[in-house]
C-alpha cells in the first residue's frame, strides 16, 4: 500500500510570507512540552533499569534489576498476556471499525454512528471498566438476564452465581473486550478524517460504475487509501492496548496479571529495591511494545503482497484473500453488528455504574434494585470534593495550553506553507506510541529532584 503522507515542503502556490516573531518559536515549544517529558522520563527510567539511581544507593551501573527481573515468577505468562491481548484487542477493532466504515459511509444511517462517536469517546476508561465488570460478574447483569430470559421460558437458570465469569479471566477476555469498546470508536473516527482526505465518495461512484459491488469497490479502491492515514493511530491503539493500566486493573487477571500492571506493583511496593526492578519491567515492556508494532507492519506488507494479485485483476466480485478474511460479503452485516454491539455494550456499562451509584439493597438474581439511596453520592462528593476540583483544574490548564500551542503551530504552518511530513507525523505520535507506564516512573524522579511533585507542575 502506497504511502500517500506528503513530504515537508513549501506549497509556493498557497503560501503566505511567513512572519518572524513569536509565532515561529510555538512549534519549538510544542516539541519540547509533548516530547520533553517523554525524553526525560526515558532517562529517568532506563538509569535505574542498570542500577543508576544515587537516592536509593544505586551509584554504579549493573544489571543485578535485570536478573531479578528475569527470575520473576510468573514473568512469561505476563508478558505473553500483554501481547495476546493488545494483538487481539487492536485486530478486532480494527476490523470492526473497518466494517462499519466500508459498509455504512456515505448512507444516512451512517450518521447515527457519527453522533455517537463524540459521547464513546468522553467515556474514561476506568468508568467504562468498572461499568463491564458489573456486566460480566458472576453476579451482574449478564447472568441476570439469563436468568430472567429463563424464567420466561420456563427454565431455571442460574438460580445462583456461576463458579466462572469472564471477568479478570486468566485468558483476559474481559480485557480484551473492554479494549475493543473503548478503541474501535478512535479507529472509526480516524478513518472518517482519513476518509475526507482521499476523496471516497468519488473513488467509490467511480468504481461502482465500473461494475464493482460496494463491498468490492471499497477493498479495492478505498481501503489502499486509507489505510496510510490511519497506520499511526492504529500502532498507537496497539501501544496504548498492550501496556494498558486502568482498565488491565479492573477487567484482568492477577495472577498472573498483564506486564504493565506487574510493574505497577513494584513501584508502589514498600520495599524500594523494588523499583530497580520496576524500572527493567518498563524497559521490557518498551521493548514489547516496539516488537508488536514490528511484527505488525511485517503482517501490514504480507498482507499487501498477497492481496496485490485480488486488488489488480480487475474481476468484478468479492472473492480473494484481503476480502474473505477481512471485509468479505457479509462486511454490511458485520459492520452494523459490530458497531451496535460496541455502541450497546458501552450504554448498558454506563447504566450499571449510574445504577450502582444509587443501589441500596440489590439481592441476586432481582435485575433491578429493590431499594435505592443517594446517600453514596452524599458521602463521595464530600470526599471527593478537592480531588475533583484539582481534576477539572488540571484539565481545564491542560487543554488550554494543548489548544493554544495546536492553533499556533497550525497558524504558523499556513502562513510558512508549510505541509506536515512522515517524520512530523511520527514526532506527533511519539507520545501515545511511547507506554506511559515506560517514562511516568522517569518523570516522577526528576519532579521529585526538583521539588515539584505534588503540585501542579
């Protein structure tokens, strides 16, 4: 698949004389807030990785973390977590939002799917978490409405909770079904922006007259183009899916738990040799993100090769090895069924939380509470007064400055005729394609050597 990402070049045709001034130092700066405490974190880390950290002793380069790190028990089977479940929560998404792209853009139905996409998205995912786990407990939702759904029937099922739930599953199942709710929404909003930049509609009206069925049209004219425009949000969902905290915390195993969340505990351990060990771990699990995203682009170009006889033979059908595995005939069905069940499974986790929020006496297997209270709610907001407050302050200052440097670097682009390059887009989503749980460890150090912790700052 050609990639269509323009080189960063002056456009002579459009541009503007450029000003000097501020506005041609906000692009600086812009790299140094996003790529700055990444770089720093890193530093942070990778030292006490190899021994370095002066403040708990640590003042000669080693690699006695590394070795403690390898004989931890249980370290395969987090790793082989980690990655079976990004893998899978990202190839899932992908093709659900793939199908519903190829089967409903450009209908009016299509444009239900576009009002929801802003709401999924504000979900957080911890809310989003938590709401799936009362879904799939033994004692939750799910099991209640079969049993209801029996009783309808006749049947007595579940009278009492089942001994297994997919809930924190040693497959982690439920882990990977929360991912695919939360990112499937990001893809498909992905590749509407993508979708505007190769003109589609046109692409597919000119293949569809050509004989083409609107499935076929879409694999073969559409999808070569657009695919490049989402590569990078989709190793930055494979990223973020494999070295996930919140939502691993809720919905995975413990024992033994993803990588990400096994580092976790050994930061916040009381024994602080630990965190030598912590550091390895984050170190590791850069290293498993960047083999992921290696071995998925060697799957992007097989998949390429092989499809390149299908996309240029010119035959007016379905058939081939892209199609049949990906967005074959059924893509319409498959797309529809998807998004309904993201979209559903999203709305019903959101209800449970608010449901549970106000819950009082709520005996298994009664589908709704027989009493409820807002004497939690009382109780968490006088808790939660201050903790809220510094949230909605650190994101109000956080946006701000985010939307600020964003209209800077955009102004200054159009005024310079300047276009974003492969290399740009790449600094872009160093960020999101970096683990947080790799550099955040490195960030804390170095705030804590600068008295800052626990501010603002």
């Amino acid at each position: 698949m050609a990639t269509p990402l323009r080189e960063l070049t002056p456009d002579t045709t459009t541009a503007l004389p450029a000003r000097r001034g501020w506005l041609a130092v906000v692009p600086w700066a812009t790299l140094a807030v996003f790529l700055g405490p990444v770089v720093l974190g890193l530093i942070g880390t990778v030292l006490p990785a190899f021994g370095y950290l002066p403040a708990l002793g640590g003042t000669g380069l080693s690699l006695d973390a590394w070795e403690r790190l390898a004989a931890t028990p249980g370290l395969a089977g987090s790793l082989r977590l980690s990655a079976v479940t990004g893998l899978a929560a990202t190839a899932l998404s992908l093709i659900i939002a793939l199908g519903v792209l190829a089967a409903g853009h450009g209908t009016r139905p299509f444009a239900w799917v576009e009002r929801l996409l802003a709401p999924l998205l504000a979900i957080p995912h911890a809310a989003m978490a938590l709401g799936l786990a009362f879904l799939l407990a033994a004692s939750g939702w799910g099991v209640r409405l079969l049993h209801g759904l029996g009783g309808l029937a006749g049947l007595e099922v579940f009278a009492t909770p089942p001994l297994y739930a997919p809930l924190q599953d040693p497959d982690g199942i439920a882990l990977t079904l929360g991912l695919v709710v939360k990112e499937t929404p990001f893809l498909v909003l992905m590749g509407l922006a993508g979708l505007g930049q190769v003109d589609a509609a046109r692409s597919l009206a000119a293949a569809r007259a050509l004989g083409y069925g609107r499935i076929a049209a879409w694999a073969k004219v559409v999808l070569p183009q657009l695919y490049p425009l989402i590569r990078l949000p989709l190793y930055a969902v494979l990223a973020f899916s494999v070295s996930v905290v919140d939502v691993a915390l809720i919905l995975g195993p413990g024992t033994p738990p993803p990588l990400a969340v096994q580092i976790l505990r050994w930061f916040n351990d009381p024994d602080l040799s630990l965190r030598f060990v912590a550091s390895a771990g984050a170190c590791l699990q850069l290293a498993l993100v960047v083999a992921l995203v290696g071995m998925w682009r060697l799957a992007e170009l097989a998949v390429a090769r092989l499809s390149h006889p299908w996309l240029t033979n010119g035959r007016r059908g379905t058939a081939g090895p892209l199609a049949g595995s990906l967005i074959g005939p059924w893509a319409r069905a498959a797309g529809v069924a998807g998004w309904a069940a993201v979209a559903g499974t999203s709305a019903a986790a959101m209800l449970a939380v608010a449901i549970w929020s106000v819950a009082w006496r709520w005996r298994f297997p009664d589908l709704l509470p027989s009493a409820v209270t807002l004497d939690t709610w009382a109780r968490g907001l006088a808790l939660l007064a201050e903790p809220l407050a510094v949230t909605v302050l650190v994101a109000a200052l956080a946006s701000a400055v985010a939307v600020a440097l964003t209209l800077g670097c955009l102004e200054y682009e159009d005024r310079a005729g300047i276009r974003p390059s492969t290399r740009a887009l790449w600094l872009l989503y160093t960020p999101l394609l970096v683990p947080q749980i790799a550099f955040l460890f490195g960030i804390q150090v170095l705030l804590v050597l600068l008295r800052l912790d626990g501010t603002l700052a």
